[in-house]
C-alpha cells in the first residue's frame, strides 16, 4: 500500500467517552431520554448529523431542521469542553505514521469530525504535519458510509486505488472504502465489536497500529 486514509476517533486517537458524554449532555439539554453508552458506540462512525436525528426518531420525537442544528451546537460545545482533557494517540500510533511518512507513503484523514475539529486535533496531538491532506464531514455531500470521502482524495491527488487502504474502526470506514473501490483495513485496537469488523470482510485486520507497516 501506498496511500493510506484514516479515520480519527477511534483509529488514530483514543478520545475516551467523548463523544458518549456529549451526546448525553447534549440530550439531557434538550429534555430526552439520555442514550446508553452502548447506543452512542455503536453509531461511533458516522456524524452527529446522521445518529442524533435517528436517536430523536427513536423517541417519537419530531425535531425541526433548527431545532436538530440547535441539538449540533450542543453536542459541539459539550464536545469541545471535553476533548482537550481526554483525546490521547494510541500507543504506536506517532511511531507508526512517521515511519509510513518517511518511507514515502501519503497519509491522510477521512473523518466524521467537522475539518475545524480535525485540525486543532491533529495539532494538539503534534501530528499535523504528517499528513497529506484530511477530509472532514463538512467537506462531503454525503456522510460515510458512502465514499465521498475516499474519492475527493482519490481524485485530488491521482491516486491507484490497489495501492490505497481505507483505515478504521468501525464497520462504515469499511463499507465507505469497499464503495470507493479501494482497499479495506478494520483497526482492532479500539472497536467497539469486532465481530461487525470481521462481518464486513477487510483486506487487512490488524490488532496494533505498528502492523500497518507490512501492509
């Protein structure tokens, strides 16, 4: 493999309960039901702009698009006081990007997150400056699992398919990358299931970070 796309949270930096936090806070805000730990992981993948409608739906509410962008302010603003204090890279993690870095191979990231968020990450986490380019939710018309994503990168640097790898944790990495048309790895590092990994056939399954250099 020559290009390397990653996801973030959960495959590049652990942010801990995050996500899981704000999403409650965010609910309890807003006078719902507060979801389960277990509800939040398991649409951990896909943006807020996809899994918070649901979960309301799920409740026989029936939100307004203000009142929705309302509830995404919310999560944001709850997240962003969160995330400082708890988004760490997992172990291997800088050793293995600066290695795939210096022996040529182009990394980016095709993430869920807002490209605003992404950025202050990858800064905070002394990161940056090892990526080609990164993709956030903000930049696609359609969120993951289709392949927006993977194929403005595809496309904006020239990119052979059979020499790229969609990198993630959760099962909608996979399926984005499968609908890109480029190669797939699911990350066991941090998942939530890895059964629903295994389920949708990568190329590549890997239990630590360092493997993806003999990809």
């Amino acid at each position: 493999m020559q290009n390397f796309l990653f996801d973030f949270d959960g495959t590049i930096a652990d942010s801990g309960d995050a996500a899981t936090l704000a999403t409650q806070a965010c609910f309890k805000d807003f006078d719902l039901e507060v979801p389960t730990a277990e509800t939040v992981w398991y649409y951990m993948g896909v943006p807020i702009e996809t899994f918070i409608p649901e979960l309301v739906e799920k409740q026989g509410k029936h939100y307004s698009a203000e009142q929705f962008e309302a509830m995404y302010d919310s999560f944001r603003r709850h997240y962003g006081e969160i995330e400082q204090e708890t988004t760490t890279l997992f172990p291997q993690m800088k050793d293995t990007l600066t290695a795939l870095k210096d022996a040529g191979k182009k990394l980016f990231i095709v993430s869920s997150k807002a490209s605003t968020s992404l950025k202050r990450n990858l800064k905070t986490l002394g990161i940056a400056d090892l990526f080609d380019d990164l993709i956030g939710s903000d930049q696609v018309e359609h969120y993951k699992p289709a392949p927006d994503g993977v194929l403005m990168v595809i496309e904006k640097y020239h990119l052979d398919k059979n020499e790229s790898v969609m990198i993630g944790d959760a099962k909608y990495d996979l399926q984005m990358g499968k609908a890109a048309g480029v190669k797939t790895c699911g990350c066991l590092w941090d998942t939530f299931d890895a059964q629903l990994l295994k389920a949708e056939n990568p190329d590549f399954l890997l239990e630590k970070p360092a493997e993806l250099l003999n990809i």
